[in-house]
C-alpha cells in the first residue's frame, strides 16, 4: 500500500512538472503580472492592533503602522518589477500593467500619505538612529544613503514620468541624480563603491543600481553626461571584478587590502549582464562609448553561457554545479541573452542559450503564476558558505522583476535554427 502512495505521489509530481513547462513565454507573464495586480492592496495596517487604514493623512503619529502590501513598499526590487510590468504592457498594448504602476507611485507621492511617514522617520531617527528607521516602511525615500534607496526605483518613475510627467515624480527623480552625482561613494576613477563591508568595496550589484538609472536618465533629458558616467561604471567594474580565469564576475572587490570576494554569485554577475543591456539600449548608436560596452557585453555572454547548468537555469554559485539552481540570476541571463541576439549585440546562436533558459525557468513557475527558487537578498560574506545556504523564496519582488522581463523578452525572440552541413556543401568549391 505504502509503495502505491508513493507511486501515486511521484506520477502527480511529474504531471505537475510537465504542466508547468507548457506555458508560452507570454502566457506565463500573463499569470505573474494578473497575479501581482489582483493581490495588491492600497492600505496600511497597524501592526500592533491589526487596525487598517485607506490613508494616514489625519492619522496621528503612530511607530507601528506599515504600509500593508510588499508590492506598494519602497524597495528597489519593486523598481525591477515595475519596470517589468511596463514592458510587458507596451509588448502586449495592454494599458493596465503601465495603469497599475502608476497608480502605485500616485499611492506614495500624490496621495498624501507620505508626510505621516516622514514624521515616522524623524521621531525613529531620533530615537535610535539609522538602525531604528529600518523598521518602517518608505523609510528609503527619506534616507537616500545608497542606490537601493533610489536607483532601481528612481528608474521605474523615470519610465513612468517620461508617460505621465508629474511635478512629484519628477521632484524626486532630481534629487535621485543629484545623490548619484554629488552624493553617492566613489573612488577617485568614478567608480561608484560602498563602504561597506569594507571602506570602498566595489558590488557587482551596483552597476544595475546605478546604471539602470543612469541610462534612462540620459534618455529622459538627453544630457551625454549620464551615458558617459554609466559607460565608465560598466567598464570599470569589468577592470575591478573580472574574472579572466573563469570568464564571470567577482561579487566584489575590497580596494582596501585589493581582494576579490570569495565568490562568483549568479545574481551578481546577472545585475551587470542586465544593466548593460538596459545601457545598450538607450545609449545613443554614435555614442564613443558604445562599441566598448557592446564588446564588453559579448565577452560576459561568452562566459555566462559556459556555465548554464544541464536543466537550462544556472546554479546560485555560477562555477559551483552543487550549489542550488537559481532563478533570478537565470532570468537576467535569459533576458540580456534574447535583448542581445534580438539587437544584433550577440551572434544568433546565443538564443539557444535562452531557449535552454527559458525552459529551466518554466519549471519554476507554477500554472497560477508562482515563481519559486528565488534567492533572498544577500550580502557579501568572506565564506561561500554563505552564498551555498541562502535561503530561497516564492512570489517577492526580487525574482519577479527579473523573471518578469525575460518572459518579456522571450516572447518575441526569434527561434534558434541550426545550420545544417549539407547546406553549406555548395558553398565548397573543389578545384578539378
């Protein structure tokens, strides 16, 4: 009896396997984006008594109420997802994925909901410092220390203030360059580092952060200034973190006692593939710059494709088979690969890549739109074990963005043809 459960039980796992692996590139977007929308609320909720709330405007100060819905957080892994609703929008011409985004940055600028939230901050602030705001919700907008208060979410509203201009939007989005430009840690090259963990440690993470910002700034006001710093930032970090050896990014570099970080992170090297994608994109084609990042990018998709695991999706570690598949890292690969090889960046060969890709990543994604294998936000650590036992997730921000804007760009990305060696037989002249 045990041993028919068990039959039973394996034969389900494989139809639901099987399942999920059926679904167009389109469709399974369809499901996330549907799935997103129908499960976001505009509300806040005080944590201690469990009162909700439709607005906070005449709500007195209060520390323990939070805004309700992860998708309405400030939090630059809802810039990656939001910027992946919008494209999916414009790919399909279905105006209520670029609706939604907007209406979630209205919920935040022009609602009046964020002065209660700053007073949050400030009375946080002065009881207990930069530990004590982490707590509250929209707490980045007031910080504006690092780009994951404003990069990735300043380039969302970009897009958005570049559809629907509006003086809120564009107010911050001002004072977004103005961090990036005056306020934000760099070397003395320009090279954008954090001083954390150590002072000037440079975070393959970063070049997203600010280029996915950066290029769409110098879209939106067409100042040459943006396109030349994002540019650097591309080719300085592939100076700092390049991996001639393995052909693949470091997750860091410590300028301090110059060593690389123990790890080649999968995510990592997907924020850089992603974020020159994003800059090739937008650069303008006489740029002086653009041939280098072109050939810079060809170079990471020579080495990111020589590590793709046998189930098509790339392992958490890129140079580690036992370390677990990974989606995020997976999808920003599939989607710089299909952008590359659509843009004519990449040899067409390179959309078998993707195709792979694409599939491993079905398997990750349920029939409702469930998206799983999702790496939590990881830090740098000086042990790899640490990157071996980061805990995964379903359904956040920061997988979804990613996953979002390669089912985007798989939808229309052309099939990969061999070419056949009788094809070319012609080809050969044989001199009698």
């Amino acid at each position: 009896m045990k041993r028919t459960f068990f039959s039973l039980a394996l034969l389900l796992a494989a139809a639901t396997l099987t399942a999920q692996t059926q679904m167009t590139a389109r469709e399974a977007a369809v499901k996330i984006a549907d799935r997103i929308l129908a499960s976001t609320t505009y509300e806040f909720k005080n944590t201690k008594t469990g009162e909700t709330y439709k607005s906070v405007k005449k709500l007195p100060l209060d520390m323990d109420v939070k805004v309700a819905c992860k998708y309405n957080n400030w939090h630059y892994t809802n810039g990656v997802t939001n910027i992946g609703l919008m494209e999916l929008g414009e790919k399909l011409g279905d105006k209520k994925y670029d609706k939604y985004v907007l209406k979630n940055m209205n919920f935040v600028f022009n609602e009046g909901n964020l002065e209660f939230f700053r007073k949050q901050y400030d009375e946080a602030f002065r009881q207990g410092g930069w530990n004590a705001i982490r707590k509250l919700s929209w707490h980045m907008i007031f910080r504006s220390k690092r780009l994951d208060d404003n990069g990735p979410m300043g380039a969302s509203l970009i897009e958005l203030q570049m559809k629907h201009p509006n003086d809120a939007f564009l107010s911050y989005i001002n004072e977004t360059a103005e961090h990036l430009n005056y306020g934000e840690p760099r070397l003395v090259d320009g090279t954008i580092a954090r001083i954390w963990p150590h002072v000037n440690t440079i975070w393959a993470d970063d070049a997203f952060m600010a280029i996915s910002f950066l290029a769409r700034m110098g879209k939106m006001t067409g100042d040459e200034k943006y396109f030349n710093d994002a540019a650097n930032q591309v080719l300085n970090y592939t100076r700092y973190l390049w991996c001639p050896e393995k052909q693949i990014y470091y997750h860091c570099y410590h300028t301090d006692n110059k060593e690389h970080g123990v790890a080649h992170w999968s995510r990592a090297n997907g924020w850089v593939f992603m974020a020159q994608a994003d800059l090739l994109s937008m650069m303008p084609k006489d740029h002086p710059m653009r041939g280098a990042v072109i050939e810079n990018f060809r170079q990471q998709a020579s080495g990111v494709a020589r590590y793709q695991g046998k189930n098509g999706l790339w392992h958490q570690l890129l140079d580690k088979e036992d370390s677990y598949e990974e989606i995020t890292g997976t999808a920003m690969f599939v989607f710089g690969i299909a952008r590359g090889v659509k843009e004519g960046w990449l040899h067409p060969d390179f959309i078998y890549v993707a195709e792979q890709g694409l599939k491993g990543m079905m398997k990750k994604i349920s029939d409702n739109g469930d998206v799983t294998s999702i790496c939590v936000g990881t830090g740098i650590m000086p042990s790899v074990v640490y990157y071996y036992n980061r805990p995964t997730q379903e359904n956040d921000p920061m997988g979804e963005g990613p996953v979002l804007r390669a089912l985007v760009e798989m939808i229309d990305a052309p099939k990969y043809t061999e070419i056949k060696a009788e094809q070319q037989y012609d080809k050969i002249v044989v001199k009698k």
